[in-house]
C-alpha cells in the first residue's frame, strides 16, 4: 500500500477482506467442480465491484483505474480465476459506459453494476487470435436490424452470461470494416459450443459463442459502424491493466506461501528458510514482485490520464508482469517441492491460473510487437 491515499489503501482493505473470507476457502472446490460462483461475485458487486471504473450515474463506482488495478490485485489473492472473470465483466460495461448513447448506458449498466446481468467480450474467433482484425463474423444490415453470421472461440462467461459485446464485419475488410453490437442471450439464433476443459480458469465456464441468422437491433449498435476496432482495442487497454494485475495479486499470494513453507518445512536437520540459496530466491521473487507492481501501477495511471503513450505502458506493463509473476508462482511451487504439486496446496492452482495471463488480452508476444513498434516508428 506504499504511495497509495487513505482512500485507496481503504479500497485495498475491503478488497482483501473479501478475498479472504469470500474467495480463497472455496477457490479449491470452484475449481475442481467447476462452480461459477455468481453469488459470491454478486456479494462483490455490492462493495462496488460489479462496475469499477463505470460512471456513478449509471451504478459504477467510478473509480480509477489505478484504484482498479489496486483492488483486482488484492482480490487474486482469493481467486485468481473468479477475478479475473469480474475484470472482463468490468470491461463490458466500461464499454457500453463510454461509448454507449444515453439510452444504452441506462437501459444495460445498472443491471451489469449490480452482476444481475452478466456480460461476455467476443472478439476472438476460430481463425482470428492475434490478428484479431481479420475476424470474419459478419453483421449485414436488414432494415432496423442486423443479422449476425459466424462464431466466437473461447469466450469467458460463454453461455452462463446475459449479455455478450460482439464484435463483427459490417463494411470491408481489415479494421475500420468492424462494428461492436450487444446481444442478449435469448436472441434467435444465438447458441454456444461445449463447455471447454482448460488447465485453469476452472471458477469461470469457456465456451464458443455461434451466430446463425442471429437478428439484433440496430439500436444495439455500439458507438458508429466501423468504430468497433477502436473501441476493442481501448478495451484491451484496460483489460491488459486488469489482467497484469490478476497476476500480481496471484504472485503476492504465492510469496507468502512460499515464506510460510520455508519457515515450517524441515530438511537436513534446519527449517528451509536457513538455506542462503532459498533465502536468495525469496528476495528476488519480492524484489520481482515490486517492480511489476510499480510498472502496472504507471501505466493506470497513464490511462486514467489519456497520455500518449498508455497504449505502449500498458502493453509493456502486461508483458513485464504476467511473465514475472509467472515465474514468481512457479518458483515458489519448485519452493514447496513434492508438496508444490499437490492439490491441497494451494501454490498449483495460482500456478495454474496465471499460465493464461501470458496469452489472453494480446499474448505477449504481440506485447513485444507493440512496444517495438513504438520504439522504431519514424
């Protein structure tokens, strides 16, 4: 909490407090039975947590997105997997907040602010990752509406969620042929694939998210046609900030894990936490830690403040501390021994969690090619 107001060291209080006595004794059970806990995450959208950074006229709290980042970071030390699926929720409605007309703001955000309703982000297909601007689901306009063609791959809350914020093809090719539109489940036409199994992220369902024929007002256009590149990417913004912060939240956990086992843990006759090699590692996964910490707290901060280079900070912040804070976990398994790969502990599941960190919201190696390209444009 060094360098943080009064107020937000009380928002990191609140946050850990539901952490620990909401999240983490039944982070295990949501994630070898595959729970959405939507109660539990409802119980956080009543401290404010369903509608972080969306504006107080509509329900948000309107905070900012260093008291964001701030706040997702205490709470992955619950559930990595549980939070990290509120911070995609939190970025759907930020969405319609900011680029939404007066009566999409009112009619979709008070009801996503309280977790009543849940929203889902469609961006990535089956053939478009990382290139998300060749995507090819189609929405070709009919009258007063859209008629919406083709499929979404991997999209959290798929299925289990009301509300998915899509993005389709309404022009020609490449990004400024890209349109966002909100679909409500229920729609004709809308369907979802099976349930994926996945390594982790077991607290939040995965699915692919099908359009055939699927008819959606034109009045739930998002912003203008062909401005739903830019309002995907601003998104992206955050929700790098978002994860990065996830992943923070995972490696203090996995900190003090790792200082709790060295202490209690004996071997050759002295406690772990005699070993100088041990003791070395320690300090270079906390020193890790804080330097993460530090760059994703700067890049919220850029963004909260428009400055020109957010979208490089972000990026760089996304790489630097998902990378590291994947090391720091999986250090501290190795730390744990045999122990480590149990599921009892605790330490393989934040393991676990935080391996997609490195590959959602822009995998870091498009991270790289961001940031290079700011370096070398002319």
């Amino acid at each position: 909490s060094a360098g943080l107001t009064e107020e937000q060291k009380e928002f990191q209080k609140v946050a850990f407090d539901f952490a620990s006595k909401e999240l983490a004794p039944h982070m295990a059970e949501w994630d070898e039975k595959e729970i959405f806990p939507v109660e539990a995450m409802r119980k956080a959208a009543q401290l404010g947590f369903g509608g972080i950074y969306v504006k107080p006229d509509v329900g948000g709290s309107g905070l900012s997105r260093l008291d964001t980042s701030i706040i997702f970071e205490a709470l992955s030390t619950g559930c990595i997997s549980t939070t990290a699926y509120l911070s995609i929720h939190n970025m759907c409605a930020w969405m319609i907040d900011t680029f939404g007309n007066e009566e999409q703001r009112h009619k979709f955000c008070p009801s996503l602010c309280s977790m009543e309703k849940l929203a889902s982000y469609c961006l990535t297909e089956p053939g478009s990752g990382s290139d998300a601007a060749s995507l090819l689901t189609t929405a070709k306009r009919k009258g007063d509406t859209y008629v919406l063609n083709g499929s979404k791959a991997f999209i959290s809350g798929g299925g289990d969620t009301d509300l998915y914020v899509v993005m389709c093809r309404t022009g020609g090719p490449g990004p400024r042929g890209i349109s966002c539109v909100l679909l409500e489940k229920g729609t004709p036409g809308l369907s979802f694939g099976k349930k994926e199994k996945k390594v982790g992220w077991n607290s939040q369902p995965t699915r692919a998210v099908i359009f055939e024929d699927c008819v959606v007002p034109v009045s739930n256009l998002l912003g203008a046609e062909g401005q739903g590149f830019n309002i995907a990417m601003k998104g992206l913004n955050g929700g790098r900030i978002n994860i990065a912060s996830c992943s923070l939240g995972a490696a203090h956990a996995c900190v003090l894990l790792a200082q709790e086992h060295l202490s209690v843990r004996k071997q050759f006759g002295e406690p772990l936490a005699n070993n100088q090699y041990l003791q070395f590692k320690l300090a270079e996964m906390a020193t890790r830690l804080v330097a993460a910490r530090l760059m994703v707290r700067n890049a919220a901060r850029a963004l909260q403040d428009g400055r020109e280079d957010a979208a490089v900070l972000c990026s760089m912040a996304k790489l630097f501390a998902t990378d590291e804070c994947f090391a720091i976990c999986n250090q501290a398994l190795q730390m744990h021994g045999g122990y480590g790969y149990l599921k009892d502990y605790a330490v393989q599941q934040f393991v676990r969690d935080i391996r997609v960190h490195q590959i959602l919201e822009g995998t870091n190696e498009v991270m790289r090619m961001i940031v290079a390209r700011n370096l070398l444009q002319k």
